[in-house]
C-alpha cells in the first residue's frame, strides 16, 4: 500500500454567539485543519488539527512541507512517518505550534488508514482496552457575559444532563472568581466533581493565594494557573497547594512535557491529540507520565476527528483520569459526521467500528470548507 495523495482542508463553522474566555480572549468560529490521506488501495485515512485559529496555516504546512515527503511511503510505517515528518519540522527549527499541529492531523489518518486496513478499531491496535465507556467532564463554564446566577444554573444542568464533573474558567478577578465558584459549588452540591481552569490568567503569587481558596470549595483541580512557559512557577504552586495542579494543553511532544514531569511542576497532565503529535505521539506521552505516577486527562476542543481518536487512546491506557467534553455548540463536531459521539450519564461510549469508526458527511464538509 501506498499513500498517492494528502489533501487538507481548512475549515471555519461560524458561531451565532462569540464565545469569551479567560483573559478577555474570545472567538466567533470554530475552526479545524482536515485531511484526507488516499492510498493507491482506496483506504482514505481521516485526521484533523485543532486550530483556535488559522486553519490555512495548517493546511499548508501539511501542502507545502509534509505532503512531499510522503507521497510514495508506506501508510502503515506509522512510527516511521512520524519521525520522518518530526525531523523534517526540526531541521527548520519549528517543533511546536502549527508545525505540530500539522504532524497530529497527519498522524491521526495514518492510524485510521491502518484500522480500516485490518478492520480493526484504532484502540486494538494500541494495546487493547482498558475501559469501554470513558468517563468525561463538562466543560465551558465561561464567566463572559454572565452572571453569577447564570453559571449557576448551566452548572446545575450539567449535572442534570448527567455529568458527575464539570469545569469551571476562572481569571474574571479575585473576588468574582470566588463569587461564582461558591455559587457553582452551592448549586451542583458535594458530591460532583469541581475542576477550575485560568488559561494562564494569573501570576504565580495570585495563583497561590486563590488557589486557596479554591480548595475551600472542594476544587478537584487547578488547571493552568500560570502561563505554560513558567515551568519554574509551576513547581512552586504546585507545592504551595493541597489540590492538583493540571496543564499540558499548550505543550507539545514527550519532548515538551519532560521536564513537566521530571521536576513535578504538574500533577494532571493534559495534552491535545491534534495538537500534540497526534496518537502516536500521545501515547508515548501518557506512557511517560505513568512512569511518574501522573494520570492523563487529555484537553479536547477540536472538531469531530479528534475526538474520536482521544477516545481511542483514552480506552487504551492505564492512567486515564477523565476525558474533557465541551458543551458548546460546534459545528465541526456535532455536524461534520454521520455517526456523531454518544454522550449518556457523563461517559462516552469507545467507537468499535474500524480506524477512528467516523464517517464523513460530505456536503457539511463543503459547507464549512474556506
């Protein structure tokens, strides 16, 4: 088998509201970079990147840089390919960031090409399965253009909806922050799981002194307290505090997350399939942190591919913690396939059909294609 072409796609599915988050940051699209891998047997290989912006830029490093490189190359040689491509990124000095994204999407066709091939799900081929429902958290409680009454009352439903954890976005200021934890904690009771997450909105003096009080409120985790680069303010919160530290979304590699793990800065480690290296990649970072007793939470906010394969790898190791799901609409998840994810009382059930065990809808795929 032989790989005869790779097409990306760059993709935008317009909001009808902005969403806001930490940091004043918001967005009015979702966006991801698609691709297709065709081989000369008719396997077609499907993967995507999580681009909070930018897909083109994605698309045309996976165009421009990568695609020469492997048309002609064995689809199921994964390892190969991805070191190939890794040290084709490195060699220009590029190992993170959209580079990385490219790799991911490309990684994640390659493993459905190899499922498909042998008519197997992607989670067989790495190991078997550990779990066949994946427990998952709610996320996307945003503090933009809301009261404190109104995060509330979505927590509530959350928990209504099933869920036995849910996700908190705090940086909206000291006094607000604790406002709404309260009230959420008030509203969703004891016995749910409460984690919080700054996007890096704090310095790490501010982290620590209201990541205590957070715990007062029973805060399952901390997740990114500090800007990801503070690796040495990482470790200093982390000891300061009682509760979990959580980070890793904005890391890429086993490379990336070494020193994470090896100085405890963390406690959770959070990396994003279509973001990090895609499977292959993920798994060797998951496999990394076991070695340091670290469970895995994966970040998840892509479109509907990357998803599918967080499952998989989610099934297919041991340190698994919990699976994030956001509960905002996008498009590129809910609409892009045909045989959309299952969510029933807070867990998500592992695909079982061959490779990542999605279908494309086709005509939606052209509706959001740029």
């Amino acid at each position: 088998m032989k790989i005869v072409d790779i097409c990306a796609i760059p993709l935008s599915a317009p909001l009808a509201v902005p969403i806001g988050r930490s940091q004043n940051y918001s967005y009015s699209a979702k966006y991801a970079a698609l691709v297709k891998i065709v081989t000369d047997e008719g396997v077609i290989g499907i993967g995507d990147a999580l681009t909070p912006k930018g897909p083109k830029s994605v698309c045309a490093i996976i165009e421009e840089i990568i695609k020469p490189d492997l048309v002609g190359q064995d689809p199921t040689h994964i390892e190969v390919l991805w070191e190939k491509m890794y040290r084709s990124i490195r060699s220009l000095g590029c190992n993170k960031g959209f580079m990385m994204m490219a790799i991911a999407a490309i990684d994640i066709a390659l493993w459905d090409i190899l499922g498909k091939t042998v008519r197997m799900p992607i989670y067989k081929l790495l190991g078997g399965c550990f779990r066949e429902n994946i427990k998952a958290y709610a996320s996307s409680l945003y503090f933009a253009g809301r009261d404190t009454q109104e995060i509330a009352a979505a927590a509530e439903q959350f928990v209504k909806d099933g869920f036995t954890a849910i996700k908190l976005k705090v940086g909206a200021g000291e006094k607000r922050d604790i406002e709404n934890i309260k009230a959420v904690r008030k509203a969703i009771g004891d016995d749910v799981q409460l984690m919080v997450d700054a996007n890096g909105g704090y310095d790490r003096f501010t982290a620590i002194k209201i990541g205590r009080e957070f715990e007062k409120y029973d805060v399952f985790w901390f997740e990114e307290p500090i800007v990801h680069e503070d690796i040495d303010g990482y470790i200093e919160v982390s000891r300061a505090l009682d509760m979990p530290v959580a980070a890793g979304e904005c890391e890429f590699t086993r490379y990336g997350f070494r020193e994470l793990l090896a100085r405890g800065a963390i406690d959770i480690v959070q990396p994003d399939v279509s973001k990090a290296g895609g499977i292959s990649e993920c798994k060797k970072i998951a496999n990394l942190a076991s070695a340091f007793n670290i469970p895995y939470a994966p970040h998840v906010w892509g479109s509907a591919g990357s998803h599918m394969a967080t499952l998989h790898l989610a099934a297919s190791i041991p340190n698994f913690l919990i699976c994030e799901v956001d509960r905002l609409p996008n498009p590129l998840r809910e609409e892009l396939i045909l045989n959309p994810m299952q969510i029933q009382n807070g867990y998500i059930k592992v695909p079982q059909e061959p490779g990542l065990g999605i279908e494309l809808n086709e005509e939606i795929l052209r509706k959001y294609a740029i």
